[in-house]
C-alpha cells in the first residue's frame, strides 16, 4: 500500500510537511472532516488555524488531503468491489463544477451507489453524464439496481444481468408538479400515497413479512394505479405537465411494480439520493472543484465518510486509526479497513 507521504518512505505514523508526532493523524482527520463532513472550503479552515495561531495554507490543506486520499486508495477500491459484489443497489448523481486545467469549467457528475442491506455506499466522479461512468462501476453486478429513468442505465438492463427497479418518488414528483396546473393529478397522488401508507406499516417487518403485506395490500393499489394512468392516458395533452407524468409512469411502469416481488427492496431510492445531500450542502460553500483530479478525491473520501455514518461510528475516529494503520497493513486483509470491516475487527482496539 502506498504511504501517507509520496516521498521520504515514511511510514503512515509520520506526518507531511515536516510535522512529526503521534497527532499527525488526528490533524489530517480533522482537515479531511472538516471539508467533507462539516463542508468548510479549505481556505476558510486556513483562516481557523490562524485565528489559533497556526498558520497553515491552503496549498498545505490541499497537499494533504491529496496525500491522505492517495494513502486511502486501496481501501476505496475495496469498498467499490463489496458493493458491486451485493445483489441489490440503489444509484443517483449530481452535477458538480469543475475547473478546466485549460481555463474555463465544466460540469462533472458525482454518482453514488448505496448498498442498503450491506450499510456502506460508494462514491464516483466522471467528466461527463454519459453512460460510461456507471457501465464501469457496475461492469461485474449482478442483480437487482433502483434507480430513476436515466436512460444511461439501459444498456445495463439490456445485459440481462441487472434488473431494473423504478422509483416511486419520482413518479409521485412528477403528479405533485402537475396538481399545480391541473386538478386531475389529485386522484393519483393519492394512490400514491397509499402505497407508501403500506412501506410504512412494513417499515418494521423482515423482508418475508414486508413482502406478504404487500402481496395483500399493494398490489391492490397498483392496479387502481393503473386504471388512473390509462384514464388520464386518454384524455391528457401530451405535452402538459400531467402528460409528462403519466408519459414516465406509463415507460417505468413494468420496473415501477417490481418492489412488491421482494421484501428486501425499498419502493423508491431515496436513500441514495439523500446520500447526494452532503454533496449538495458542501457545494453551496466549496462551489468547485480545482480539478477533476480533486473531484475524484472528494468521491473516495464521501465514500469512506458516509459509509462510516451508515454504521454509527464517528468517522473521524475512524480515520485516525486508518490512517494509522494503512501504510503497514496487509493488502490481503484491506477489508478489515473499509468502515465496515475496521467497526467488526479494530474499533473496539482504537477506542481502547
């Protein structure tokens, strides 16, 4: 595994630029949850240090950051291949702003694929919204993938190996939209509605139960759903906003029914949508990515970070012992080191 430090052979104890002592690691957590946790841009987290009376650049933030996601590779790359490795994942993506080594910007994408059985989630950074992005990430899934109608994905479902699962709440976004200019879509939204009143009764039952109360109780609905859609089918303009949402309940409506035919799967993938929220609230203060380099950074960080919130441990406490540990640990046993793995064999130890 690479050291926290691209030169000198330091081992992971020791810290960059000169700093030595066994607070390395804690200060390099720090930095790193303050950018990617408490979303502060690192020449704000520069004026901190100073206000303390330790001057810091943020060319000395940003040098570090590289060196601790550089350090943490290898377990990034384990992470990505346990996700891939589960039969059921959630995906969305967000645009983020990307500065241009040639001058200019342009807008990148961070997608996130959340693994909601397992607990732990993934983060990926691509220059573009084209399809090639999750074609790589998902090359060896196979199983079932929740997602909105991004028509990137369908090559994936065309493979045979990837069962597409829609989700409900974009369907219902959509009527939502539309009660604004048009009364009809109050009938749908409410069959919608009662849909997720069933996820919310199952909420606390295991998949075998969950899918029995849906057998009962769903089904029922999604075929007064569907008299409703092919009503409106007749009698909406096409190009009204009503249309537009019975247009994508008509497309997704094979991939919308399929959450009832197993109890391990959620009616819609807001869950990997919300974890795009931290994303969202730190690009109101970063606004940017320095590079597509950076932005890379920033999805394998995200995805140790968030991981670690899936499962309730305190990420920085969890960074502090990784990077304590990483330059000198076996690559063989790189899962004791993902969030997951280090909360089962180490976290009893650090917190020792």
């Amino acid at each position: 595994m690479p050291p926290l430090s691209r030169g000198g052979g330091r081992s992971a104890g020791a810290a960059p630029s000169g700093r030595e002592g066994a607070g390395g690691e804690g200060l390099l957590a720090h930095v790193v949850i303050s950018k990617y946790l408490d979303h502060l841009p690192l020449h704000r987290l520069a004026g901190i240090f100073a206000r303390q009376g330790v001057e810091l650049s943020r060319s000395t933030l940003c040098d570090w950051v590289a060196e601790v996601a550089l350090a943490l590779a290898p377990i990034g790359e384990q992470l990505r291949r346990e996700i891939t490795a589960a039969t059921y994942l959630q995906t969305d993506d967000t645009p983020v702003t990307v500065l241009d080594e040639r001058g200019g910007s342009y807008k990148g994408r961070l997608w996130t694929y959340l693994d909601p059985l397992g607990q732990q989630v993934v983060f990926d950074a691509t220059p573009t919204h084209e399809r090639d992005g999750p074609e790589t990430v998902l090359a060896a899934f196979q199983g079932a993938l929740q997602a909105d109608a991004y028509s990137g994905y369908d090559g994936l479902y065309r493979t045979g190996r990837i069962l597409e699962i829609g989700c409900w709440a974009q369907a219902r976004r959509r009527f939502v939209e539309a009660l604004m200019s048009d009364a009809q879509a109050t009938l749908m939204v409410a069959r919608i509605q009662q849909l997720y009143q069933v996820e919310h009764a199952g909420a606390d039952l295991d998949p075998q139960a969950r899918g029995a109360l849906r057998r009962d109780q769903s089904v029922p609905v999604l075929a007064q759903i569907d008299a409703v859609r092919q009503d409106l089918a007749r009698t909406v303009l096409p190009k009204s906003p009503l249309g537009d949402a019975v247009r994508y309940l008509t497309n997704q409506w094979t991939a919308l029914q399929r959450f009832v035919d197993d109890g391990r799967l959620a009616i819609d993938n807001n869950r990997a949508e919300n974890q795009l929220r931290v994303v969202a609230v730190g690009r109101k203060n970063w606004l940017f990515a320095g590079s597509f380099e950076g932005a890379r950074r920033a999805a394998l960080l995200y995805s140790l970070v968030q991981s670690c919130k899936l499962i309730d441990i305190p990420p920085f406490d969890y960074l502090k012992d990784v990077l304590l540990r990483v330059a000198t640990h076996p690559q063989r046993l790189i899962g004791q080191l993902t969030p997951k793995g280090w909360a089962s064999t180490f976290r009893r130890e650090a917190a020792a």
